[in-house]
C-alpha cells in the first residue's frame, strides 16, 4: 500500500514538472499536449460537430449564390458573400480535422508539412474573411447611397479584388510558416514555433502588428463603411422605387453588420491567446491549455454562424433556398414518372413526345394569318406534339358545316324543319 502511494506521488510530481517545463514552449499547427483525456475528447467532439453544421450551411449558401450567378450578373456584395463561404468551407474541411486530430493525441505524427503549413493557412483564411468584410461594408455603402454604382460593377473588378484580398492575407501571414517546425522536447516530437536570436525582434513586432493589421484596423473601417450605410438608410426616399431600394438596403447592412459584429466577439478570444502566447515573460504564467482550445473551437464557430444568418436574415437566401429545393424536386420527378412502366393492357406505343396531363393543351382558333396571336399559337403548336386520331378528329370537325353548332337559338330553326316535312 504504501509502495503504490509512493508511486502514485512520483507520477504527479513528473506529470506537475512536465507541465512546467511546457509551460513557456509556443506549440504551432494545434498542437497541446494535455494530461487529462476530457480535454481530448471534448475538443475534438466540439470541432467535429462545428464542421458538420458549418459545412452543410456553407454548401447550402454557396450553392444559391452560384445558382443566382448562373441565371444572372453576379454582384459585388454576392461575390464576397460568396468568398466568405468558400473561405469558411476551407477552413472546415482541411484545418478543422487537422485540428481535431492534434488536440486528440499527445505527440505530434501528423509531419513537417503540416506542422509548418498548418497556422499559415488558418490565418490566411481568417485574414481573407476580415478583409473581404472590409470590402463588404464598402460594397453596402455604395449601394446604400447609389443602387447603380453597385450594379455597374464590372467582372473584372470583381475579380481583381478578390484576388487582391488572397494575396494580401496569404502574404501577411507567412513569418509564422517560416519559424513553424517540429522538434524533440524530452523525448517527444512536437510541433513548435523555433525563433533563431536574429529573428527575436523581428518576431516580436510581427506578434503585435499582425492583430493589428488582420482584426482591429479591418473591422475598424468596417464599423465606418456600415455607420456611413445606416445614415444613407435614414434617408427617407420621395419615389416608389427609392422607398423600396431604401428598405432593402437596411435590411442588407443589418445583416452584413450582424456578420460582422459576430466574427469579431467569436475570433476575439483567439486573439487575448495569441498576444498572449507570443508575449510570455519570466514570471508571467502562460495561458490555460483549456482557453486556448476553447477560443480555437470559437473561431472554427464563425464559419457556421455565418450562414445561419445570412439564412435567417436575408429574404433572398430564404427565396434561394425554396428555389433550389424546388428545383431539386422536379429533377426527381421526372425521373419518377421514367421509372413507371405502361399499364399492362395497353399493347400501343406511345410516342416518346406526349405531353403530360397537366400541361394546357389550347383548342385551335380561326384568326388572322398575320396576327401576332396566330403566330404564337403556330410556334406552340409545332413545340407541342398532337396524336394522331386527334388531329384527325379536330380536322374533321374544322372542315364540317358548323351552322347548327354555332346558332344561338337551335330549336327555332328545329320548328321550320317539322314545318317543312309537313307541308
């Protein structure tokens, strides 16, 4: 009994010295080692749920955003709605798992690659999505204040910022690429952040410039843009078509501002990690392992609830989304009524063109040759095919006298024939 106590003692007291000399190592790409097996099972559970919710969400609001873009010209506040969502879909579908998998283990077996890749391409995406909601606000200030100005956008322009906002964040981010590799720590291989002495100062103001420049001064100028957007919404409009331009407009910037105000409490938490991860002093205890994973699980958070509210919020998404499950069933219709096989007594073939029951089939009229009504009838007449007994039949009746069917009073003229036959 007292071996086994005396053990036990042992075992804490390297567990706690463990803990102590891991306390001032900055780990990279997800990495945190943990003692306690909760914290590997709730965080991985977290992320895994977080990347179900968000993917499906994120497919459903990328999917009617290139359907709208298909039928029409694709807008500017569309298009980074739409990098927003592809941003948060590559956030879900390579860095969350990678995420996951490193908080489930307590050594790090996922390679160099990954090691050094891994935050780089977290903060790209994260620094992309600040910028595009810059541009974002930009776009709902110009179309608050002038509708046209937000339609006569050109492709091109699109295009070339949406590539300006990529390179820009993937740019930003590259020193922590650089300083990210793994190493041996008593035994264990570990994915760490390696800061030669030359590169200390440089480092040191990367740590405090990065917040800067990728959260606060992006969502600074995104409060302007939006505050500048509400005062052109109060503007109250003397035209039919201002008033409606003026209600949707309110209605586009309280849900671009919801987006943004959401993204900036969620990624906040992260961001006390980060300063205080890359500021650590001699006496100054480092951040609780469990803070940290929780502001990680925050930040994966903002890629599902995005699409909540631009589902909740906003009449087109809703309007997209019963367009595109209509569309959806009535693919599946069709193929349902293939699949149905003729009934058993009926030997003819029918034609493959046969119109369906439900589809209006017009009586021909006698009108003018040259009328606009007598072509369009044409037109649908030769797009629609006719059986062949019933074109005969409406033949026949077109060529028969039709006197008696088209007189009003039938049984005055019935009287004259009896009349008639007497005489």
């Amino acid at each position: 009994m007292e071996k086994a106590t005396l053990a036990a003692t042992f075992a804490d007291s390297n567990s706690s010295t463990m803990n102590v000399s891991l306390a001032h190592l900055h780990f990279a790409g997800g990495y945190l080692p943990s003692d306690s097996k909760d914290w590997r099972t709730v965080v991985p559970a977290l992320l895994v749920a977080v990347c179900l919710a968000g993917f499906v969400g994120n497919l459903c609001v990328t999917g009617i955003l290139l359907h709208s873009a298909w039928k029409g010209k694709p807008s500017l506040i569309h298009s980074l709605i739409l990098n927003l969502s592809l941003a948060d879909l590559s956030l879900l579908l390579f860095s969350a798992p990678v995420r996951a998998t490193a908080y489930s283990r307590g050594v790090w077996d996922l390679g160099w690659f990954v090691c050094k890749s891994s935050d780089w391409f977290i903060h790209t995406c994260m620094a992309a999505k600040s910028l595009t909601i810059v541009a974002v606000a930009k776009g709902c200030f110009m179309y608050a204040s002038d509708p046209a100005k937000q339609v006569s956008i050109h492709n091109r322009t699109i295009w070339s910022v949406l590539v300006a906002i990529w390179a820009v964040a993937s740019l930003l981010s590259l020193p922590e690429c650089f300083f990210s590799t793994t190493r041996l720590h008593a035994g264990v291989e570990m994915c760490l952040v390696d800061i030669p002495a030359m590169a200390e100062e440089f480092m040191s103001v990367f740590g405090k410039l990065y917040p800067l420049l990728v959260f606060c001064l992006p969502f600074l100028f995104a409060s302007f843009y939006f505050w500048r957007a509400y005062g052109q919404c109060q503007k109250r409009g003397t035209k039919t078509q201002n008033l409606r331009n003026q209600m949707r407009s309110k209605r586009l910037t309280g849900m671009l501002v919801s987006i943004a105000v959401t993204s900036a409490v969620l990624w906040l938490p992260g961001w006390i990690a980060w300063l205080w991860m890359w500021h650590l002093k001699a006496g100054i205890p480092a951040p609780p392992q469990g803070f940290i994973a929780l502001s990680q699980v925050l930040m994966f958070s903002i890629s599902s609830a995005n699409p909540l509210i631009f589902l909740v919020m906003s009449e087109e998404f809703k309007e997209g989304v019963k367009g595109l499950w209509k569309w959806m069933v009535t693919k599946k219709h069709p193929a349902a009524l293939e699949s149905q096989e003729p009934p058993v007594g009926n030997s003819e073939a029918l034609p493959d063109n046969v119109p369906s029951p439900e589809s209006p089939v017009s009586i021909p009229e006698k009108d003018k040759a040259g009328s606009p009504s007598s072509r369009k009838e044409k037109a649908e007449r030769a797009e629609i095919p006719v059986l062949p007994d019933v074109e005969q039949f409406w033949h026949e009746r077109d060529t028969a006298p039709c006197v008696q069917d088209n007189d009003p009073v039938p049984w005055e003229h019935d009287d004259q024939e009896t009349g008639d036959r007497e005489k």
